[in-house]
C-alpha cells in the first residue's frame, strides 16, 4: 500500500492503563476491586461500535509484579483477545518484565532483553512503545541506548502518523507525589529534543497519574491516560500527601479520521445505553 493511501485509512488504538491487578480477584490495597473495573473497561472495549485496530495498555497491569497477578490478568484479558483484537501490554512501576514475558510469551512486543521497547504499524497509525521502568523503583527512566533507537526509529518513516506510549509521563503535572516519582529529568530532556524535531509525532500518551492530564510539548501534545479503576487525587498544594479516591474510570480511544488524531475518554462501567433520537 502506497504511503499516502496508508496514511488516509482510519484507525482506532484503544488504550487502557493502571490496571494494577492482583491475584485471585483480591482487593488491590484491601479495597479496590479492580478486577471488575478491569471486567467493566474490557466490556465497554468489546461494545464500541467501531472495532479497534489494536488495544493498548500502558503500565502498572499487576500491583506486585507477581506471575500469580498476571495469570489472572491473563484470564480478564482473555475477551480482547478472543475478539481477535492485537493486544499490546507495556510494563509500569509496579510491573516485572520477566514475569510478564513469562506468563505472555506470545507477546512480541516485551521482547527479551532489558527493556520492552517496540514499534508496531497498525493501519494508518505507528506506535513506539517505550519502557521506563526502573527495576524495584517508583521513577521511571531512559537509557541512552533507548533514546537511540527512538530517534532511529523516527528517523525511519517521518511521514506515518505516530503516537509514543510510555508508563511515566515525560513532564511534571504539579501533583507533586507524583511528580516525585516521574521520569527522570535528564529522559523528559532527551526525549523532546527527539520529539520537537518530528512532527509526524501526534500524540505522547502516558500512565501512572490514573488521570487525564494534557500540555502542548515538543511541538505536539503530551498526555496521561484516566485508569480504568482508581484516581491519583488531584491536589496542586505543595507538600500534599498522595492520596486516591474514586473516580468515574474510563478508556481511552486515539482514532485517527484519515488526517488528524483526535482522542477520546470513554466511561466505562454500568451506565444506561439510552440514545436520544439522533
């Protein structure tokens, strides 16, 4: 197919983040059932009215990095791939890599070397993965090695419409916990000379603050992701304490029309499907 013809497809990449699953459909915390929130977001993914190229998920899938949690993701997950939806699984703080090859070993995109970086062509769309987890730590990071093969391969096919995707954001929110145990300064650095110098990049889309944060950056937009169980509290005062709390969840949808990209937060969970004569 001929690049511009690619290029005019539409295409729709789901992306759902902070799953933060634990084993036997236990309380994550002793109090969030994020299980059913996971149950809830898959339902609401298998219900869209336009199927998805591709479903995404960016981080933090498990609470502990247990195999015996990504078993059970593994079993939650199980309708997506059922639907013969591509899934593609990213790791975040909270997960380990070689339990997550271990329990998915299909999955191309986790690789097998020390971090899970990929890039996959799904219709008209790229996405370049990157991994920022730090081993046993809640901040996130870039080797050089990861940012040379990000520039390389931008570098490879400047004219396709891309997105990034990646657990920690590549800029500070003002909530400061968090913020705290962000990307490292010198990544957020790297990462928009990268960026600022490719402007098929539309969208960088993010995890880890369970909430929808956006800026322009780079010369495109940056964004977190909602999770599809429990907020980050939003608390700009210096100082503030982490806390969470409960939140209407969401997934959201990145669909590209045939000349922009325009993302989408979607509820998910037990709402009334009424139409209104439209």
């Amino acid at each position: 197919m001929a690049p511009q013809a690619s290029r005019n497809l539409s295409t729709l990449i789901v992306q759902l983040t902070d799953t933060h699953i634990v084993a036997n459909a236990r309380l994550c915390h002793n109090e969030i059932d994020t299980s059913s929130f996971l149950r809830a977001a898959v339902e609401t993914v298998r219900q869209l009215t336009v199927r998805p190229a591709a479903v995404l998920i960016t981080g933090d899938l498990v609470n502990e990095g247990r195999a015996n949690q990504y078993d059970h993701l593994k079993v939650l997950l199980a309708p997506i791939v059922t639907a013969g939806m591509p899934l593609y699984l990213m790791p975040g703080n909270h997960d380990n890599r070689e339990a997550m090859r271990e329990v998915f070993p299909d999955h191309g995109e986790l690789g097998k070397g020390p971090s899970c970086d990929f890039v996959a062509d799904i219709g008209a769309l790229r996405l370049v993965g990157l991994d920022t987890l730090i081993d046993n730590e809640a901040g996130g990071d870039l080797s050089a090695n990861q940012l040379e093969w990000l520039e390389r391969t931008l570098q490879q096919k400047p004219q396709r419409p891309t997105i990034i995707a990646m657990h920690h954001p590549p800029f500070t929110t003002g909530i400061g916990h968090m913020d705290e145990q962000g990307l490292s300064a010198d990544a957020q650095a790297a990462m928009e000379r990268i960026v600022s110098v490719n402007p098929q990049v539309e969208r960088v889309t993010c995890g880890h603050l369970h909430r929808n944060i956006s800026r322009r950056w780079a010369g495109t937009i940056v964004a977190t992701a909602p999770s599809v169980a429990h907020a980050v509290a939003f608390d700009l005062r210096p100082g503030a304490h982490g806390a969470w709390n409960y939140e209407p969840p969401a997934i959201t949808a990145h669909h590209w029309n045939g000349s922009h990209l325009v993302t989408h937060q979607i509820g998910s969970g037990d709402f009334p499907a009424t139409r209104y004569g439209m």
